[in-house]
C-alpha cells in the first residue's frame, strides 16, 4: 500500500516503509511536487517489507534502532549511521534491481554486516 501525504515520512526523505506501509511525501504546493516516485525507491521500500516480515515487524524496529544507535556512537554522524544499517545497505544495494524480491534469500540482510 502506497500512501501519498505531506506529513510522513519528514521533509528531506523521499519515502518511509512502517509496517509494510509505503508512506510518500507529497507537498502540492512546493517546486517538489512533481518529484516522481522511481520504481527503484518503491523496490528500496518493499525490501523493507521482506525484512520486516522475516523479523516480525517489532523484531525489525528494534534491531534497526539498536543498529542505528551504535553506529551513531561509532561514527557520530546520522546519515553514516543511517547508511551503516544491515537493512539499508541491503536495500540500497539492491534497490535498481527490481526482480531482486524474487530470488532473494530469506535474512539475506545477515550477509550485509
């Protein structure tokens, strides 16, 4: 499900996947508003998907916080943080091929670390 809204995920993010949900920012009355949503960033988001679904979503949202945390202390700089997660480095590895999902391992994220 994609969700088209001005609010989630916050300004300078594309998209957020929460809960399988596939939220897009949208502001019509900004230059922005005719950024278009690439399949690539879809495929990103649906990777997500998968992996929530291997964790069980709240498995998913912990790992990825303590994930995120550790490598903010690690290197002190959020986007590195961000881009250090398991999840993340496997969607954005992946996210141009968009037949990835169908020959994806299950917790193909583990061979990311």
């Amino acid at each position: 499900m994609i969700i088209f809204n001005r609010f989630i995920p916050f300004r300078g993010y594309d998209a957020i996947n929460l809960f399988g949900a596939i939220f897009v920012r949208y502001e019509p009355n900004s230059p922005m508003h005719q950024r278009r949503v690439y399949p690539s960033l879809l495929n990103h988001e649906r990777i997500h998907t998968r992996q929530q679904w291997e964790l069980l979503w709240i498995g998913f949202y912990l790992w990825y916080l303590v994930e995120y945390l550790f490598y903010l202390i690690k290197y002190r700089n959020r986007h590195r943080a961000y881009r250090s997660i398991r999840f993340e480095r496997e969607a954005y590895a992946h996210e141009r091929d968009l037949d990835y999902l169908r020959h994806r391992r299950l917790y193909a994220w583990l061979k990311q670390g």
